[in-house]
C-alpha cells in the first residue's frame, strides 16, 4: 500500500494547476475536499473529481460540505435548493426523520453523479436559544433523542446512495456562542449536563465511519484547548461517546485555533485526531501542513481503511417517487 498523508486537501479553483498535480502527487492526501470556488457545472465537477484521483493515482475519497440550507456548495440550476435542516424538521415533525432519510438520498444522488463520495453532515449538534447563528439552522433541533434519529436517518440516506457520512461536530458545538470560524467558543455547561446531552446525540450514531471535531472549548473537560487539540476531549470521544472510527479535525485554518498552522496540525494529531483537514487551497500552507503531519499513522490508516469500506455503489432507487413523496411530507399531505 502507498504511503498516505494524514491530511485533506482543498484546491484553489474549477481544474488543477500544474502546481498543484505536482504538489497532490508528491504530498499523497488521504483525501480531498471541494467548496464553492471549485464548482461551476456537473461536467465541469466530473472532470475535477477525476483530475484528483488522477493526480494521487487512487480512488481517494473527495468530500464535500452539502447539508442543504445555508450550507451548500452545489446550488441551482445545476442542483437541487434545500431549505434549512431546522426550518424543515419544524415543518414536519411527526415525519422528520423520514423526510430527512429522502433530503439526504437525494443529495447523495447528485454528489455520486459528478465523482464526490463523502459528505461532510449530518449535524448532530443541539440547537439551544443561544446557539451562534452561524450554526442554529443547520441542527436538527434541541431534543437529544430526536436529533439522534434524524441524523441516523440522513446518515443512511448519503449511505444508501453511495456517499460517506461524516458526523459534526463532535462531541458536540450547539451551546457554542461565538462563530468558530471567527473565535474561539467556550462552553461552561458540567460535564454531567454534556453526558446526558450533547455528547449523548454522537454516542446513537457512534459506529458510522467519520466524524469531525469541534474547534470548541469545553471548560468542564479542558480550559486550555479546544476538543480538536485535546487528548483529554479526544480520549472522551473514543471512551466516553464510543466513536472508533476516523476522527478529522475540522478546517485546521479557522480562526479559533491559535499559533502557526503547523503547530496546530501536529497538536491536532497528537490530542489523537487521525486527519488535518485544510480548506482553502492555498498552496503555501498545504505545503506547511502537509511537512508537519507527514504520513498517517497505522492506527489513523486502518480506521481509513476501514472507513473506505463503507463506500458501496447506490442502492437502486426511483428518484421521482422519492421526490413526490418527499413533496407530500412537507406539504402536510402525509
């Protein structure tokens, strides 16, 4: 097996530059992730998807940010348009984990199409009055049972259409109240009150394959470093809440992590996360973080492996009674 490096990239536009296939080529990423800037038309994706894997000389995982909602790098009239994940499972509650099953199938039927395999959702964070607005629509809502369901049912929607599910943000960024991408959000609840709460909601869908930290402090556990720089936050993650898959941070460039980039990619790793994820394609600091996390370790590549593993082809599905039926459920005629 090639080495892999324990990072994800991003890359800076719609086709790769000589630079950058020299660069993906030597670095070997683990996997790749798109975003706005990279996107214009399916042709255009499908011809992107493919330039990335043929410039690692592998089937690497490409990942992408489509919860629907605010959050959407794939917009009409390419693709389909969602309302936000908290406006829709207020419109249909009795029903929310189903429509959301559907929300997601849909969405993983778009994202196979054009080459992407990994989806960065469901949000498995809890809504609370003060939640940070860059985040409330995205939850699900603040009852800890029923967001479980609705993102154990958006997990199996992206599963069943050839897509891997990545849980956010672990172990839990709903009572953050300030914009992480931004600040560094603290959080002051007792553990006790996380435990039968937020950290509850990821330990029902612990054994999916991915999940993403939270750049968030939780002061009951750490006051020093968020979870995603935390060994004690992380062993949590792997004791506490029971997640034994692949754990990434979330983008190693956002404001609430403080120091040199390099500096916070080797203390992600060492907390005990398995992969640095970087965002934004600049090509200086993918070089920066690609020095300083070097190739996964074996644990990091077995629960890789064992996270590629979940990938399958679609189940067959017929998309039009899937998108009548997911009609009928928002309108209130089910």
């Amino acid at each position: 097996m090639s080495v892999q490096g324990a990072f994800i990239f991003g890359c800076a536009g719609t086709r790769l530059t000589r630079d950058e296939r020299a660069f993906f080529r030597a670095a070997a990423p683990w996997g790749f992730i798109l975003f706005s800037r990279n996107i214009e038309d399916p042709d255009q994706v499908r011809w992107l998807t493919t330039e990335l894997r043929e410039a690692v000389g592998r089937a690497v995982p490409i990942f992408i940010d489509q919860e629907g909602g605010r959050v959407a790098r794939l917009r009409p009239p390419h693709w389909r348009a969602w309302i936000a994940p908290l406006d829709q499972v207020a419109q249909n509650r009795r029903h929310a984990a189903r429509a959301m099953l559907i929300r997601y199938r849909l969405i993983a039927d778009e994202l196979h199409r054009i080459g992407i395999d990994g989806n960065c959702a469901p949000v498995l964070d809890l809504a609370q009055p003060d939640t940070h607005p860059v985040l409330h629509n995205r939850c699900y809502g603040d009852n800890v049972v029923q967001v479980a369901e609705i993102a154990a049912a958006a997990a199996e929607g992206l599963i069943s259409g050839g897509v891997l599910p990545v849980i956010k943000h672990i172990p839990g960024h709903g009572r953050a109240t300030a914009d992480s991408h931004l600040e560094l959000p603290r959080v002051t609840a007792k553990e006790k009150v996380l435990r039968v709460s937020d950290f509850l909601a990821f330990e029902a869908v612990s054994g999916l394959p991915i999940a993403m930290t939270a750049h968030v402090v939780y002061e009951a556990l750490d006051t020093g470093a968020p979870a995603t720089t935390s060994p004690r936050v992380i062993a949590m993650i792997r004791e506490t809440i029971g997640f034994s898959g692949l754990l990434m941070t979330d983008d190693i460039s956002m404001q609430a992590l403080s120091g040199p980039i390099e500096a916070r990619s080797r203390a992600a790793l060492v907390a005990g996360c398995d992969i640095v994820l970087h965002c934004n394609g600049d090509m200086a600091e993918m070089e920066t973080v690609a020095a300083a996390a070097g190739a996964m370790s074996a644990a990091a590549q077995a629960r890789a492996d064992a996270a590629l593993g979940w990938r399958r082809d679609p189940e067959p599905v017929d998309i039009a009674a899937l998108e009548a039926e997911f009609e009928a459920l928002m309108s209130g005629a089910l």
